[in-house]
C-alpha cells in the first residue's frame, strides 16, 4: 500500500491578526507546533510544512520533529503557491506518494484521529477527495490522490483545495467533522479559543 503524507500550510502572514498566527499559544504549545505533532501521531508519512512569512521566527517551534521544513519564497503569491511547494517537496522524498492530507495551522481542535479517519475512507471508499464537511462549507482537512497533484500544482492566487473539490465534486466525498469549523484568522478568534477552554 502506498503512502499518504501530509503538508501543513503555515506560510501566511497573518495579516488581519497582527501577529503569526502559527505562534499564538494554545495548552503551552504553539498552533504550528500542535498541528506538525498532530501529523506524526497519525498514520500518515512524511509529513511537510511549508513556511512562508516570518520563517525565521517559527522554525524554532519544528526543529526537533520528524518533519520536513519546505520555505515558499512567493508565500505572496497566496495558498496556491504553498501547495505546489509543498506537494514538489513530498513528491521529492517520496515519489510514489499515493496521495496527500492538506492541513492548516489555525484550526486547533483538528485530532490524529481525524487524519486518520481520512485516510481509512480513502482507502475504503476509491474516492479521489475525501474532505471535512462543517458548518455548511466543505474543506480542509483534506485528503487528495496522487492523480490530482497535477491539478493542485496548477492552482493560482488564493484559489486552495476548496476550488479543486467544487470542480471534482463527483469524485469527492466528505466526513462530517464540525470541530474544523472554528479557525483563527483575527484576535477575537483567538480570545474566544482561550475562553473555550477555560469553560470546558
């Protein structure tokens, strides 16, 4: 059975928060350090990061992990530069990947457990997309099949995985996982993660 890796895309600036998102503390672990140790509990490998804005700074966070750090240099250019950064970087250590888990740093309730359960469908199902569905929307976590890298590697601007799985609706199928639903895109986001967890 071939492989399935994973790339967190963590090369945003963050620009409606004001500060690196992939910093922001949550239970002592930094986001971008609490998604790559989510990734390496799951059954997925290798697991890829693609860093971007403020590279210097995070690093650090990652530099005792079983992960492979990829820099975007056109981080500018939106998440579809990521992607192609990040899928060339798997497919150069493991050119037979037979398909490739999308995650992001600013969903902090996404389990191993979740991975997984993406990459069991996968398996199961003979689908060639298996995403998250929450909160009427579907999305990241995402699961795509080597077949479609091509596609994913021809993306542009901020058009993502969103676009792909629009396009390749019939070969997509969803898990419901409402926890994907809360992200953290400005300081209210992040106030209200805080205060979550302090209540639950």
């Amino acid at each position: 059975m071939s492989s399935i890796g994973v790339v967190i895309l963590a090369a945003g600036a963050s620009t409606r928060l004001g500060t690196p998102k992939q910093l922001l503390d949550y239970q002592g672990c930094s986001l971008i350090r609490r998604v790559a140790t989510t990734a390496i509990a799951s059954l997925a490998e290798p697991i890829i990061v693609v860093l971007g804005a403020n590279a210097v700074q995070i690093q650090p966070e990652l530099q005792d992990l079983a992960i492979q750090v990829v820099i975007n240099l056109q981080w500018t250019d939106g998440i579809s530069a990521s992607i192609r950064t990040g899928i060339e970087a798997l497919l150069a250590i493991k050119p037979d990947v037979g398909a490739v888990v999308l995650l992001v740093c600013d969903q902090p309730f996404i389990s191993s457990t979740l991975i997984n359960q993406l990459i069991t469908t996968y398996q199961q199902a003979h689908a060639r997309i298996i995403a998250s569905a929450y909160a009427g929307v579907v999305g990241v976590p995402a699961l795509f099949d080597h077949t479609l890298f091509p596609a994913l590697m021809s993306l542009s601007g901020d058009r993502g995985a969103k676009q792909m799985m629009q396009q390749y609706n019939q070969f997509t199928q969803t898990i419901p996982y409402p926890e994907a639903a809360f992200d953290i895109d400005t300081f209210a986001d992040y106030t209200q993660l805080l205060h979550a967890t302090l209540h639950h």
